[in-house]
C-alpha cells in the first residue's frame, strides 16, 4: 500500500567523560575556581578542563565543532 521507510536509529554513548563521576568532580572544582570570570557567558568544559566561552552558545559551539571537541564538550550557561 504504502511505501514507508524505516526509521534508522543511531546509538549513542550513554556518557562521555565529562559526565562520567569523575568527569563532574573535575568540572565542579574548575567551576569552584574560575566560574566569576566567565560570569555571563557560556563555557565548554570536558573533565575540569575548560575548553573554550563565549556570550553565545551558538558560537561556542561552532568553536566546538570546529576544533573537533563537541563530542566531549559539556556547555554550562554562567548567566
């Protein structure tokens, strides 16, 4: 009758490391340490290393993908 194609489906890891236990504790005390700095603006993050901010999240994350980290970047709003 119909033609309907199935639908495809991509598996996904369930964390990476910057949301791994470790990962957290590592992003909780870079933030501890440097989030008053970056007031106002979007920061990356992957296991307490900073990886890059801006004022928009559209351009981080361009940054991101351009230098091929957005599968391990973790973006928190500091606004």
């Amino acid at each position: 009758m119909y033609n309907i194609p199935k639908p495809t489906v991509k598996t996904m890891p369930t964390f990476t490391k910057a949301t791994s236990a470790e990962g957290v504790r590592q992003n909780l005390a870079w933030l501890k340490n440097h989030a008053k700095e970056y007031q106002g603006q979007w920061i990356a993050m992957n296991e307490g290393i900073f990886l890059g901010a801006n004022e928009s999240f559209l351009e981080l994350y361009k940054t991101m993908k351009h230098s091929s980290q957005l599968s391990v970047a973790l973006f928190i709003n500091l606004k």
